[in-house]
C-alpha cells in the first residue's frame, strides 16, 4: 500500500470506528468486507483455511504496536 492509499485507508477507518449509534454495524461491516475480499483473492481455499488464515492475521494484528 503505497503513502496516499495508506492516507485514505486511514480516513475511512476513522471515520467508520466514530462513536455513535451504528458503530457496531459499521465496524462489523469492514470486517466483513475484509473476508469477501479475501475469499475473493484466496477462492481455493475451504472455510475452514480461510477462517484459520484470517484469525491468525488478526491475531498478529494485536501483537504489533500502536502508533
């Protein structure tokens, strides 16, 4: 991901995870459209890859620092 789609990625994420009464449903739903994309990209793998795939990547996630 190259400086500007970095930059834009970023806006939509803060702009999606604001406080207020669908958060939950706009959080939800970038998380969903993480694995429609992925499943897209990866469509030989089965649910059960694609699930092991994806809860490791966001486990790593949460073991790599904050700005």
């Amino acid at each position: 991901m190259n400086k500007l789609e970095r930059w834009f990625f970023n806006r939509i994420i803060r702009n999606q995870v604001r406080q207020g009464f669908e958060h939950v449903d706009r959080i939800t739903e970038m998380y969903r459209m993480i694995r429609v994309e992925a499943e897209r990209e990866f469509y030989e793998d089965n649910v059960v890859t694609m699930n092991s795939y994806l809860t490791e990547w966001f486990e790593d996630s949460l073991r790599k620092p904050t700005r």
